[in-house]
C-alpha cells in the first residue's frame, strides 16, 4: 500500500483511493505490511502517529467526515 501525491482536491490517494476513502482496514494493513517489510517498531509507529495527526487536521479542516484511524489502534 503506498501514498502518493496527486493533483486532486485530497492530495493523497492510497491503492488509488482518495484521503475521505481510506478505511480502517487500509490503515491497519499499511501499518503490517511495514512491520513485514522489517521496519522497526518505533519507524511504525512514527507513521502511525504522522497519520493520527493526518487525519485529525482533515476533520478539524471539515474535509473528511470520518477519521480511519479511530479504528486502528496502534499495537503495542
């Protein structure tokens, strides 16, 4: 699962789906895929929180409904 910059309104897409799109479940499988890929808990979880973060500012700017990540806790 990779995000990538586009030119539209949302800015990010992950597997081609645009920021207000993101699941839960694409969230929690971006997060395992990494930790598969070998990278350090602590890099995980870096990103876990750059993302909290994402998406708060996306709620609080009114540009997406409902925040993914209220869904996926981060695994200690």
């Amino acid at each position: 699962m990779k995000m990538k910059t586009t030119g539209s309104a949302g800015g990010f897409c992950v597997h081609n789906k645009t920021v207000g799109d993101i699941t839960a479940a694409d969230i929690k499988g971006l997060l395992n895929q990494k930790m598969n890929e070998g990278y350090a808990y602590t890099t995980v979880k870096k990103v876990y929180s750059l993302l909290n973060e994402y998406f708060k500012y996306l709620m609080q700017q009114e540009a997406i409904t409902k925040n993914p990540m209220q869904s996926a806790p981060m695994i200690l």
